[in-house]
C-alpha cells in the first residue's frame, strides 16, 4: 500500500510576491514581518510533507485544498483521506 499525492504543494501567488519583491525595494517592518509569516508557514507545510510522503497506508493527499461555503474561501493545508476516514491538518 501506498500514499498518492494528488495536489503537490506550491509556494502561493503570495509568497511568490514576497519573494520578488524583498530584494527590490525597501519594505516597510510590517510588510517584512507579515512576508516573514508567510515564510515560516510555508516551510512548515513542506516539513510536514516530508512526514506525510512516508505514509504506509493507501490514502490520498490533498494539499492546499480550497473551498467555498457561503461565499467564504478557506484553504485546508493538507487533507489526507483513506478508506475509513479523513483528517484535516492546519
């Protein structure tokens, strides 16, 4: 048995932005501290895929998966879903 990644996990529009824009101009401690964050939860998520690649169960895995309720958008970092159950990581 063996898990599937299904959605690969990419840096977001944001982060994308952050990136780019840190080394080009002078950023007020606000904007710095909140890129920061963005940072930080980025390679959060990519630690905790490297636990989530070693799964031995069949399941599959979801990451950064968007939804919509009541014209709400909100985003799961990673979904695994097996047979028996799902879990929803933050």
């Amino acid at each position: 048995m063996e898990s599937n990644i299904y959605k690969e996990r990419r840096e977001s529009p944001e982060l994308l932005i952050y990136k780019s824009l840190m080394n080009r101009m002078k950023l007020t401690d606000k904007e710095k501290q909140y890129g920061e964050y963005l940072v930080k939860g980025y390679e959060g998520e990519k630690q905790l895929d490297y636990f989530t690649e070693a799964l031995t169960s069949n399941c599959m895995i979801l990451n950064d998966l968007f939804l919509e309720v009541d014209r709400r958008v909100f985003q799961l970092d990673t979904t695994i879903i097996t047979a028996e159950q799902i879990f929803i990581l933050k």
